[in-house]
C-alpha cells in the first residue's frame, strides 16, 4: 500500500472524454466508444494517461469496443496513494470495467510500464483476458535483458531527479516541442489539452511516485507464478527517443537496441501463439502516435483471433 497521496489539478476538473465511475471510493475516468468484441482495453504508459491514446482509440472504435482509462491518481481519476503493487492496479481496473459494464473477455493493449501490469492482470483473471497487444511493453525480465545502465532501478532514480524537482523552463520548452511534433495531427482540443497536463508539474510528479516502487515489481510477477498463455502481439521500435542520442554513443544505442530485440523475442516465445513485430522507423515513445497504423493493424489481428 501506498504512503504519499498523489494531488492534482486534473482530477476535479471534468473529463476530456468519457466520465468518471466509483470503484472503492475513488472516481476513475474511464471512456469506451463503438461496439462489438472482445473490447480492446488501452493501459497506459508511466508517463501517460488515456488522452495519449485518442486517435487510436477513435480508430479502434470503428471495428469493435475500445476502452481507454486514467488509472487512480493520474490524469482526470481521483488521487489515490502511491506506490502501489501491481495487483492493486489491475484489481482496480477489474471493478473498473465491472462497474463501467464492459464485459470481457478483454484485449489488453499495454504501453511500456504497463506492460507489467497486463502481466499481473492476466495472472489474476486468466479468464478476462482474451489477448495482449504491447507497444514495447516492460516484462519481469527487463533487468535482466538490459544493459545495467538501463535498470529499473536506473528510471526510478531519474523520476526522481527530473519530475519530483521543479520543471525548469528549458526542460518545459523542449516538452512543449517534443509534444507539438508528436501531437502535430490531432484536433486542436485534444492536442492543446494534453501539452497542458503534460507540462503540468503536479501531473508529473504523480507520475514518478506512481512508478517509485518500479524496481520491485518484477518480483511482485515471479512470486504469483507463470503468466497464463494468451495470444500475443508485441512491437518495438528501432529508433531512439528523442534526447538518446545526445548523451548515448552509438555503439550504447546499438547495444539498448539489440537488447530490445532479443528480450521482446523472448516475451513473444514465452506463449504458444506468439508474435513479434519490428518497427524500424519509430521509437518506444512514438510508438502510439508515429507508429499508429501498425498499432491499429495489430490491434485487428489480435481482435479477429480472438473474436468469439
């Protein structure tokens, strides 16, 4: 459980999408849009919340159920206190989905750290999970693929020194660019919306105590056992994120890329029906946006594998 609360300006404010349902006391943002099965269930990444995923889900929409949420304590949800375990996290999107009235079996669309949490839902309600679709998503063996400096407990130490600080402005600008090209697209509504939170000190603050215990949940995974076999799809991308490049040799880049590689193989053989796909023109970060049509292409594979 838990010991700081996390408080921003977000989660009293109304929704950009969807609205917001009581589970355990807290009111979570959740959205779903179209119809048909298995409902597509977007989690998203450690520095991210459901807006991030607009367009796919749009998309998505049109050839089945899709499901987008803001986890407890992030985005428009209520605060919540952090760190949690990841099986506080997929139990509260169980009674999420329960109470919102979306029935399973789910495909499970999980964005890097929350690839962890996909692992623990599927292991906690083998039944609700129809497939997984992950955008570079973090498995329980990370450390032990990646190269040292690329540790969880390495990203732990950087939340702390870049988001728990006070943002200076030369970092807010180069956001603010970052976010202008990513989001160059999308409606001007949604884009404005989300550079705001993203540039939202207290946004990101609660980010990094929500992954402060990341270090430790790999073993939170092994403990409970094998993760059950359900049809996968993972994707990578080659590029590096912006910034890499700046403070990482190429031989660096070469061998985080290659690690990448083999650990997401790794991942994709660990079931029976199982498959990796390589984007050589995107970035773990890009991935939703840049590499939007091959999210979408296996989002419809892994939907018409598993459609009842």
């Amino acid at each position: 459980m838990g010991q700081n609360m996390s408080t921003t300006t977000y989660s009293d404010a109304p929704p950009p999408l969807g609205r917001r349902y009581t589970v355990g006391g807290v009111r979570l943002m959740l959205d779903h849009a179209g119809t048909g099965g298995p409902p597509v269930v977007f989690l998203s990444g450690g520095t991210a919340c459901a807006l991030n995923y607009l367009m796919l889900h749009r998309r998505v929409s049109a050839f089945t159920t899709s499901v987008v949420y803001d986890r407890g304590g992030i985005g428009w949800s209520e605060p919540v206190a952090f760190p949690r375990t990841c099986a506080e996290v997929a139990q509260e999107l169980h009674d999420l989905l329960r109470v919102a009235g979306i029935a399973g079996p789910y495909v499970l669309v999980a964005h890097s750290y929350s690839g962890l949490l996909a692992r623990r839902f599927t292991q906690m309600f083998p039944e609700a999970v129809a497939g997984v679709v992950g955008m570079e998503p973090l498995p329980e063996f990370w450390d032990e693929s990646m190269p040292e400096q690329f540790h969880l407990s390495q990203t732990v130490k950087a939340d702390a020194a870049v988001f728990l600080q006070d943002m200076p402005e030369e970092m807010r600008a180069t956001i603010r660019s970052l976010l202008d090209d990513m989001l160059a697209g999308w409606p001007e509504g949604p884009r404005a919306t989300l550079t705001a939170w993203h540039l939202d000190q207290d946004t990101m603050r609660a980010a990094a105590r929500e992954r402060s215990n990341l270090a430790g949940l790999p073993a939170e995974i092994r403990a409970a056992g094998p993760v059950p076999d359900r049809p996968l799809i993972t994707l990578t991308g080659l590029q590096p994120d912006p910034g890499m490049q700046t403070f990482m040799s190429a031989e660096a880049l070469d061998e985080l890329t290659g690690a990448k590689r083999a650990m997401f193989d790794r991942l994709a053989a660990s079931v029976r029906d199982g498959e990796h796909r390589v984007l050589d023109y995107t970035s773990h970060g890009g991935m939703h946006t840049e590499g939007a049509d091959d999210v979408i292409q296996a989002i419809r594979d892994m939907v018409a594998k598993t459609r009842p």
